[in-house]
C-alpha cells in the first residue's frame, strides 16, 4: 500500500492541473472577448505613450 500513498498526490494534482487549463481554454473568447481585447489594447496605448513621453502612468489613468 505504501506505492498507492506514493502515487497518490501527483495523481490528484495533475487531475486539478488538467481540470485548471481545461477551465482556462473553455473560458478564452466567448461574448467579453471584444470587450477584454480592447482593455488590454488601451492599457497597452497608455503603456507606450508614457514610455515614449519618458514619464511614468499614475494611479488614475488605470
């Protein structure tokens, strides 16, 4: 029985792990996937706007 006690936890976490990416993949694109594409672009603007304006983006324009 000590191999089943052995086996045991990496079975569990590669089951979770599985269960993880399978939740991830099934939740990409969907009705928010617009939505959340352009959130990151506008973040992705003001992130390059600062860099080239040499300052730093403060608290409020998040």
């Amino acid at each position: 029985m000590d191999y089943v006690s052995a086996l045991l936890p990496p079975v569990v976490m590669a089951v979770f792990f599985i269960g993880v990416i399978r939740v991830i993949v099934k939740t990409q694109g969907g009705a928010n996937k617009a939505k959340e594409d352009a959130a990151v672009d506008a973040a992705l603007a003001r992130a390059e706007g600062a860099r080239q304006s040499g300052t730093a983006p403060s608290k409020t324009d998040a």
